[in-house]
C-alpha cells in the first residue's frame, strides 16, 4: 500500500511554503496560513495558488501538469472573429475590478454548486488590485459590464484566476484582449493553473511542472507592469 502524501500546515509566522517540485501529481501542498498579500505573492512567485471553499481551511496549490497560454498562440475559430470584426463588444482594463471578481464569484457555472471564490479571497484580491498586483479585463456591450476576467502579474508571467460571461462569447473577448496586450509587452506566458476544455481549445498548452516552474523562475526576474493597467488599449486587429 502506498504511503500517503504529507500535508503540512503552514506558520502563521512565516511565508515559506514547501518545494513545489515535490508535490504530488495532483498539486495539493499545503493549508492554513492566511490570505496576506506578502503570503500570495510568496505563493505565486513560487507557482503556488490558493483554491478552497467555505468552511474548509486555505489549501495551497501547484498541479502537475500545469496549462499556460503562450500570447502568441491564442486560436481563434472563423466564428469568433466575425464577433470580433462585428465590433459589438469594447474592453477595458482595471476600471471596474471589484465589480468584476463579484461577478466571477457570483455568476453561476454548468456543474459547479458553490463558488471558491470566497468574501475572503474578494477582499484579498482586491487589495493586491489597489496595491499593483492584480488586474482586471472589462468587456462591455452597448455600454453595459458583460464580461471579464481578472488575475495577478508578477515580472512577465500573469496568473488567471477567474472570469465570467453574461452573453455569449463576452469572457472569451476578455481573454483575447488580455493576451494580445500581454504579447505586445513581452509576456512569457499567462498561467491558466489547469487543465480545462475550454483553455485548451484557446490554445493553452498542457506542460510539466517542472517546466513551468523553471519557465516561471525566469519570468519573475523581469521587469513589472505595477501600478493601474487603466491606460492599457485594445483593438480587435486582423
């Protein structure tokens, strides 16, 4: 019988998490802790992400395999460019954050009964968001919050955490504007932590762990977009 894998508790006293090269296939790492921003970047910089429901403690993540959208090879389906040549839709970047994880938290999904983005995790995120971190992408059709998408840069790799649609087509616009943007400033890779249907048919890679970690180790020693993305544009361009 096999042994079963260790998780330890982190301290609520220091930020180090354990090797994420040793965790098991499916990423489970460690729990506890908390939701300070010094913790979640220590997270992040290490290719560790939170993912917990209510009532369970915070559980730390780093999955093998792992999937990434390189900027460069987003698929576009012939149907989805007529909805972006069709110029129905406008996108913007940080103005509306908060309204954008409340709805990423709160719009219902096909075969998902509770959200795990819990109050916690929106009053977290949303203060990596007013200190530089996090980042949303608006997506709005005549004139109305139809879709978006939010995350956190660290270097030049973004780490997607959640988005949502209201209409059709509104969060997939969100993720094409957020990659062509990323592309035009260097990015290595956005991180879409795993494995979905949906991310691989917009073109994200599955990789090792080990790969992405070393890919990542890289990325975070580049220079930072800090600060509000509100001056960031974007153009559906064939």
């Amino acid at each position: 019988m096999e042994d079963e894998f260790y998780v330890p508790q982190l301290s609520p006293y220091f930020l180090a998490f354990p090797n994420p090269y040793y965790a098991d296939e499916e990423g489970l790492l460690a729990y506890g802790g908390d939701l300070s921003s010094s913790r979640l970047l220590s997270a992040y910089k290490s290719g560790i992400f939170p993912w917990f429901t209510k009532g369970d403690p915070i559980l730390w993540w780093s999955p093998n395999p792992r999937l990434l959208l390189y900027p460069d090879k987003f698929y576009m389906r012939k149907s989805f460019r007529r909805v972006l040549r069709s110029g129905k839709f406008s996108v913007s970047f940080d103005r509306h954050f908060a309204e954008v994880i409340h709805h990423c938290a709160s719009v219902p999904r096909d075969g998902q009964e509770a959200t795990w983005i819990v109050s916690e995790m929106e009053e977290a995120y949303t203060r990596l968001h007013n200190e530089g971190f996090a980042h949303s992408v608006e997506v709005y059709k005549e004139g109305k919050l139809v879709g978006g998408l939010y995350g956190v840069a660290l270097g030049k790799a973004f780490f997607g955490e959640s988005m949502f649609s209201l209409v059709p087509d509104a969060s997939k616009v969100a993720f094409k504007a957020l990659s062509d943007v990323l592309g035009s400033r260097g990015y290595d890779f956005i991180d879409c932590q795993m494995k979905t249907d949906h991310m691989i048919g917009l073109g994200a890679e599955v990789v090792e762990r080990e790969i992405f970690l070393d890919a990542l180790a890289l990325a975070t020693e580049k220079s930072s977009d800090m600060g509000p993305w509100t001056e960031f544009i974007w153009e559906y361009k064939e």
